[in-house]
C-alpha cells in the first residue's frame, strides 16, 4: 500500500490483508513499548516534491508544498 502526500510517501506491505508487523521494537517519545507497529517506509518524496537536475546531471530532491500568503487583511 502507498500513501502520497504533499512532501513525503509512506509504503507497507500487506500480509494476508493485514499490515506486516515491524520486527523492530517500537520507540516513542525516547520510551521502548511494546505496541506492535506497522512496517512501514517512509521516503521524503511526495506530490509537492521538486525535482531538479543541475548540469553536472546531479539529481536533487526538495520540498515544493507552498501556502498563500495571508494578506495585512486576514
């Protein structure tokens, strides 16, 4: 399963029509649990990315996502 957000995609695997399960301990907050997580991968590559080639052919990846700016009327 893939989720495209606006700068990064997350994708996991499916087992049976369930989630995998991390075989690595989960860590939250600096805090081990014992939560079964799901494995998922997490690539900082979404549909706001920019993707630029410089003329070396160097390919460089970067946030695009942009807000309006709010006017002095807001």
């Amino acid at each position: 399963m893939v989720d495209m957000g606006s700068t990064t995609t997350d994708v996991g695997v499916l087992c049976g029509g369930f989630p995998r399960q991390s075989a690595m301990e989960a860590e939250i907050g600096g805090v081990r649990t014992n939560f079964r997580m799901t494995d998922i991968a997490s690539i900082g590559f979404g549909g706001g990315s920019v993707v630029t080639l410089d003329a070396e052919g160097d390919i460089s990846i970067r946030p695009g996502a942009w807000a309006m700016p709010c006017r002095s009327s807001c």
